[in-house]
C-alpha cells in the first residue's frame, strides 16, 4: 500500500466511520468518480465506505453505454480514471460467456460493481506450495446489476465470468494502489505465473497491445 499512501480497513477494523462521508448520493458516473476521489483524499479508508458510496450509485446504460468496448473474443479492461495516483477505475466489459482466468490481486484492495447484466463471482483459496493438485472452488455467488463486492489476497482467490448466453455484461473495478503485474494460476495443476495488467482503452481511447503479453486477471 506504500505507493498509495493510505490504509484500507476492513469491515472488522471499523471504527465509527461515517460511510458516504456526508457525500450525496451520485446521480452519474462522473459525480462517482468525483466522489471516490474525494473519499480518497483521506490517509484511512473503510472498506464499507467504498462498497457503500459504489452501490449508492444507480446504473443507467444511458449514462455510460458509449465508454463500453467490446471484443468478440474475450473481456476487455478499460481505464477510465486513476485516481490521482491512489486507484485505478476500471470499466470491464464481457461478451456472453467471457471469463477470467483464476487470479491474485497483487496485494491491492478490489472493489467490484455490476453495471448491467449479472456476473458470477467464483472464490479460490491460495493452492500449497508444490502441492500440484487441482485447485477446487470454495463456493460461487451472483453478482447483479447494482451490488458491489470487495477482495483482497488474504480472502483468496476468484474467477470472474459471464455465465449468460444471451447477454453482454459490465462491471466497474476500483484498485487499490494500482498494479501492473498478477499472478494467475491454472485450476488443474495450481501453478502460477506472473501476466502484466494491460487496457483495451484508455480514457475512451483504444490502446495498441500487439507488444504486450496477453492480460489475463
């Protein structure tokens, strides 16, 4: 967290934080984005202070639809604001049956909101060293259209998937301090390797990636 320079407590660590910090309710996506700037100024930040002004924020298409870029062939990750340098805000956008591998958050703060369509949210624990066994899922939840979800390395693990067949999907990510590399990790074996966090778009401009290696989180 030393490159942000802020602390997040979790939900057990509360301690009479206020949590919308007197903020009003954000009519659209960039009074959220203002308003989560604001929230960060702070040197300690709730975890429920995130979940709870993300979730105050009611999700239109009309509001956001044309920041959305799509790929026939997989998810796309797209930087819409970063946070004087303390987070990234992350637009992801997921055909029918797009999914993430399994994958670490590098030791940042994950915040997870369902603009559109619903999401499933499947939760790994770390595998053992050298074990080699296949790594099995500790439980899966849906994520619909306006609930906000939080993870960090020592929750676990998780994969992100659009189970819909009919049906694209969109998600805002907030990460806290941002990151450039994760780990993934293969469900039958365990084994991890380190993938660069890439964009499909930045500020609303598509981003060349022939050089890149594939972003997989």
């Amino acid at each position: 967290m030393a490159s942000a320079e802020i602390s997040i407590r979790t939900p057990v660590a509360r301690h009479n934080v206020n949590p919308i910090k007197n903020l009003p309710k954000p009519n659209c996506l960039s009074q959220l984005m203002q308003g989560l700037r604001c929230i960060f100024e702070d040197e300690h930040i709730d975890v429920d202070t995130v979940k709870t002004y993300m979730a105050s924020y009611n999700s239109t298409k009309e509001d956001w639809g044309d920041r959305t870029l799509f790929d026939a062939h997989r998810y796309t990750r797209n930087l819409i604001d970063e946070g004087n340098g303390k987070f990234n805000l992350i637009l992801l956008c997921w055909g029918q049956g797009h999914k993430s591998c399994i994958h670490d958050h590098a030791n940042a703060h994950c915040f997870m909101k369902v603009l559109d369509g619903t999401l499933l949210e499947t939760m790994y624990s770390w595998p053992g060293e050298h074990d080699g066994s296949p790594m099995l899922p500790r439980g899966s939840s849906s994520v619909e259209k306006n609930d906000v979800v939080y993870i960090n390395d020592s929750i676990g693990l998780h994969r992100i998937e659009n189970k819909s067949s009919t049906g694209p999907a969109v998600s805002l990510h907030l990460y806290c301090p941002p990151f450039q590399m994760c780990k993934v990790f293969d469900e039958q074996s365990g084994n991890s390797v380190k993938c660069n966090v890439t964009f499909h778009s930045k500020y609303d401009k598509k981003v060349c990636c022939r050089h890149l290696k594939k972003e997989r989180n």
